[in-house]
C-alpha cells in the first residue's frame, strides 16, 4: 500500500511540474539591450528587438565591402562580416535586404533596413537626411584604366576631355564627383557597378573614378587594368554605417564600432580579402 501511494505521489508531482511548465511565460532570448534604457528611448532598437532580426541594407556590388560571387544571396565583404559582429552583439538574428546606390536613402527612409553597410561614403547631402556611424574607413577617389593608359589618365585635367569617354555607375558618388568634375568628357552611365571593369577592359570606355580601396581590389582581379596614382587620390572621404535619425541608436552602433576599431578588425578582414586575391 506505501508503495502505491509513493508511486502515486511521484505521479502527481511530474504532473503539477509539466501542468507549471506549460502555463509558464516562455523566456525569451535575453540580451543586455532586452530592458534596457536604450530599448525604451530608441526607436530603432526597440524595433529590432521586438522583431528579435537586424536588417542590414547592403548592395552587393562594391568589393571588399559587400559583394557575391554568384547569383545566390550570399553576401561576402567587411561589412557583410562586420553585420554578422554587430548582429551577435545585439543578441538577435541577422537579415541582409538588398538595395540600390539609387534607392538606398529612400530605402532606408521607409524602414526597409535598419543600418546601411556597403561602404557608404559620408556625405552632406545624406547627413541631411540621417546619421552615420563614426568613420569606419577613410578612402578617396583614384582613376583606374587598362595598363597602357595609365600615364595618360593621372588628373582630372586629363580626363576632362572630350576624347576620354568615362563610365561609372549611377546613384552613388562616383556618378556625382564625375558629372562635377568630367564636364568636358564623354560620360557613360553604367547599369550597375559590377560590369564597368570588364567593359573597360573591353575598351568600351577609357577610365572609372571609384573609391581608391575598390581600385585595389579590381586591379587584382583585372590583370589588365590598373590603379592611377592610388596613393595620391582626387579627394579623401570616410565610410561609415547608415542609420535613420535616432541618437541612441547611433551611440550604441559608434560604441560597438569603436571597439572594433581599437582592434583594428577593419584593416584585418581588409587584409583577409586582399589575401584571397593572391
């Protein structure tokens, strides 16, 4: 009889703690964000942490920082490596969405994504619209042309001829330092930014002007073109992370990157991407 009653105890007991642990709130992944200050005052972070994803506007077009190998969306860069960091230190999953030099401000304006990394230059004109991060990067821009021209294109005064048919892509800067600086020359708009270099290889236009880290990486991959001056570049600039107007936020983005910086995590997945050209 003891031994019946012990059984039927033992019976009701795993009963009440499997009942208690079905009506129990089930936890959440927590984070050090989850009830924090930040999360009450900022917007942004509020959003990613009710949604438990960081979306990460990206364009897949601009080496070393974001860009794919083939027409999966798997995403390869810096930035694409440094999201994947961003999204572990804010405890939640990770989304990149796909955006457009063009429609990257409009993009980022109607919440299709909550940071931009695709080494976006920072400008005024889109610091009037919203925030950047601390500089992630300082770059500027340099000339690159088949390997016989390279003499020919090393300022603007000789590219700004009639003769010297420049390409580039549209939306970003590059399109905007060449319509205000190539006046004279014969501006070819290109579709995207991927296809430019084999057309210069092609001979369908004489010069690009881009960013002085992607005339780095180009030269590699295009044995026949090369890099103008690259160390003395047009202009110099800095990179940095996109977000909307939210102060908050921005502190929590510059902190996490400062730390990186202090590591100097940017020049060492530079370095990896360079070394997988060699």
């Amino acid at each position: 009889m003891f031994k019946i009653n012990f059984q039927i105890k033992n019976i009701v007991l795993v009963f009440v703690l499997l009942l208690l642990t079905a009506c129990s709130p089930k936890l959440s992944r927590t984070n050090k964000y989850s009830n924090s200050v930040a999360a009450n005052v900022s917007p942004i972070l509020n959003t990613i942490l009710g949604r438990d994803t960081v979306n990460i506007g990206t364009t897949g077009d601009f080496m070393p920082f974001s860009y794919k190998t083939d027409s999966s969306n798997n995403y390869l860069g810096i930035d694409i490596a440094m999201a994947k960091d961003l999204a572990k230190h804010l405890g939640v999953n990770l989304k990149f969405i796909e955006t457009t030099w063009p429609t990257l401000m409009t993009d980022l304006m109607e919440g299709k994504f909550d940071v931009g990394m695709s080494g976006i230059t920072i400008t005024s004109a889109r610091e009037k619209q919203a925030l950047f991060s601390i500089p992630v990067y300082s770059s500027g821009k340099v000339a690159i042309t088949r390997d016989e021209n390279v003499s020919l294109y090393n300022s603007i005064e000789s590219i700004n001829r009639k003769e010297v048919k420049v390409i580039f892509n549209p939306g970003g800067t590059n399109e905007s330092f060449a319509r205000e600086n190539f006046p004279k020359a014969t501006l070819i708009l290109n579709e995207d930014n991927i296809t430019i270099f084999q057309k210069l290889i092609d001979k369908q236009a004489d010069v690009m002007v881009t960013d002085a880290i992607e005339t780095r990486i180009q030269e590699q991959i295009h044995k026949e073109l090369e890099a103008v001056s690259l160390n003395k570049p047009f202009n110099s600039f800095d990179f940095g992370y996109l977000i909307q107007k939210d102060s908050v936020f921005k502190r929590l983005i510059d902190e996490w990157l400062l730390v990186k910086k202090q590591d100097s995590i940017v020049e060492k997945l530079l370095q990896q991407e360079i070394a997988k050209l060699e």
